[in-house]
C-alpha cells in the first residue's frame, strides 16, 4: 500500500489521506447490525467479540467477519432466514498485535489515577470487579466506579453484566439509584499483559500483598 501512494506521489498524482478513527462499542453494534441480519441477542455476542478482536477499527471489523464467512463459522440460516455465527469460531481468530499500539494511545489520555488502578485491576487478570478494588484500595466502590470511567469511555476496558447471586438481581447504586454492573474487562489479555508491565517491581509487591 504505501509503495503505491508513494509511486502516485512521484507521478504527481494527488493523494488524499484519510484516518479512520476507531469506533466504540456502541457503533461496532450499529457497524455489524448494518452488514448483517441477525437475532437481537446473536448480534450483540457477534458484535461484543468483533469489537474484543478489532478494537473498534472499522478495517479489521470488516476483515474478521470476512475470516468468519470464508471459514464457515458465519453462516446464513436457512430455517431463521438470519446469520449465524459459530462463538468458538469466533474466539479463534486472534488479536492482531498491532492492534495494541491503538490501545497504549487511549491508555495516554487517561488521568494518572486511572492509569493506577487499571495496573492494580491488572493483577487480577482479564477480568476484575469493582468491589474487590474497592476493598483491596478501602475506598468506597462507587469511587472506583468513577475512576475507571475513563477508561471505559476511551474503550481500555468494557463494562460487563453483574448480578447479585443472592437475589439474582443487578446492582443498584445507592447515591445515584441507577443500576450498574461492577464487573469489567480488558479488551485482551495481551492488553493486561501491557498494563501489568508498567507496574514497577515495588508496585507488584505491595499489588500482591
């Protein structure tokens, strides 16, 4: 590709350059819903794990539901007149580690404070609970809620459903009264890998104590 834009360039023929921004979660659904005719409920699977590969990158979207179709794990259903996808599929595409860079650079416009606790979240893997930070930072949950805002804004990490497992209900925010989930993801183990990595050697020991 940039052979060619650089062949034109010698010619003299105008280039014009365009810079895909990335989307979020939310226009991943809308990107995927607009390609294909799917159930409600397979959408937003196809459409989560989509956004777990590309990172909301409207190239790579496009490139993993083309891998899906051509290894068969995205197919037309002839009983539901609708697409189907195989999820074990869709696990085995991989991440393109080129990808990672895309999400150090929403990592830099996060607040420090932000930055510090997804490297404490880090040491609990893929996926950690605000709760568990909360009592392992004595602070009040909703405040680390807060802090991880960001985050979840510039898409480092995804906020995933939480029920209470003695009343099989969601969560509700007592200073807010809005329900919440408490339960949140990176976007890939190589991205917690990355974050685990910023912490120092000091910082590891007190995280693990």
């Amino acid at each position: 590709v940039f052979s060619l834009i650089q062949s034109l360039a010698d010619k003299h023929i105008s280039v014009t350059h365009m810079m895909l921004k990335a989307l979020d979660l939310t226009s991943t659904q809308q990107f995927v819903r607009s390609m294909l005719k799917c159930k409600e409920k397979d959408l937003t699977v196809l459409s989560n794990g989509i956004f777990h590969k590309s990172a909301g990158n409207p190239l790579y979207i496009k490139q993993i539901i083309k891998q899906l179709y051509n290894k068969g794990y995205l197919y037309l259903s002839s009983e539901e007149l609708c697409w189907k996808c195989d999820y074990e599929g869709l696990r085995s595409i991989p991440f393109d580690e080129s990808l990672l860079e895309l999400v150090l650079e929403r990592m830099l416009e996060l607040p420090p404070e932000t930055i510090n606790l997804l490297k404490l979240a880090s040491c609990l893997g893929r996926g950690f609970d605000s709760a568990v930070l909360a009592v392992s930072l004595n602070r009040a949950e909703s405040s680390i809620r807060e802090i991880l805002q960001p985050a979840i804004n510039l898409d480092v990490i995804i906020e995933q459903n939480r029920v209470d497992l003695l009343n099989n209900v969601a969560q509700k925010d007592e200073d807010t009264n809005r329900w919440y989930s408490g339960c949140y993801e990176f976007l890939h183990d190589r991205v917690v890998e990355v974050v685990y990595s910023l912490m120092s050697d000091e910082e590891k020991k007190e995280a693990h104590l």
